[in-house]
C-alpha cells in the first residue's frame, strides 16, 4: 500500500515486587522467602516532558502493560498501603513493534 507506516507501538511491561518476606535471609536463599507480586499498585507513565500518559494498575502476579508509542517514558510506582515507601522512578525505552523487558519494580516490606 502507498504511504502506509508500519506501526511503531511498542510493549511496556512492569512487574512490581515486594521483600523481604522473611525476617531472616538465608544463605542458600530459601525459595519462600522469594520477593512476592504486589497485586493493586499502581504505576504513573510519563512522557519526556513529565505528562502523565497513562496509570497502569497491577494484577495479582504484580504485572501490567500497557502498548505505547515508540519511545522514552518514566515509570513512576506509587505508595501501596502497608508497604514502606515506594520503588523509585525509572526511566525506560519503549521500542517499536517489540515488547520490551519487563521493568521490575522493588517495594520495601519492612520486613527485618
């Protein structure tokens, strides 16, 4: 087709986790002890020139995507109650036509 575009949307994944889950870590690491999903939390996008574009919520396995534009976004997690603080901002590259690496998202317990 004459002046048809190939699409340039990409994938955004984040995947948002909590730990520790045990008041002592263990040297081999125990496997339930493992950082556990955050179901509910919720995740600003912004673009480059910090406008929210879009608020992804978690599902139960502390995922969600969202198909986007090519290009550079912030994720910025929010406060989850019953979680100290939150993960920091990251920055991330949306590319074109792929989904790209999850970006994973790291909440504090308190757990000590």
């Amino acid at each position: 087709m004459v002046g048809c575009m190939p699409p340039t949307d990409g994938t955004l994944r984040v995947h948002v986790i909590a730990g520790p889950t045990c008041p002592v870590v263990s040297d081999p690491p125990d496997p339930a002890c493992a950082d556990g999903p955050v179901d509910g939390a919720e995740v600003a996008v912004l673009d480059q020139g910090g406008g929210e574009v879009r608020m992804l919520v978690t599902d139960a396995d502390g995922q969600a995507s969202v198909s986007l534009p090519a290009g550079r976004y912030t994720v910025v997690p929010q406060p989850v109650d019953g979680l100290l603080g939150t993960a920091p901002p990251t920055e991330v590259v949306v590319p074109a036509q792929v989904d790209a690496e999850p970006v994973t998202l790291v909440y504090d317990t308190g757990i000590r």
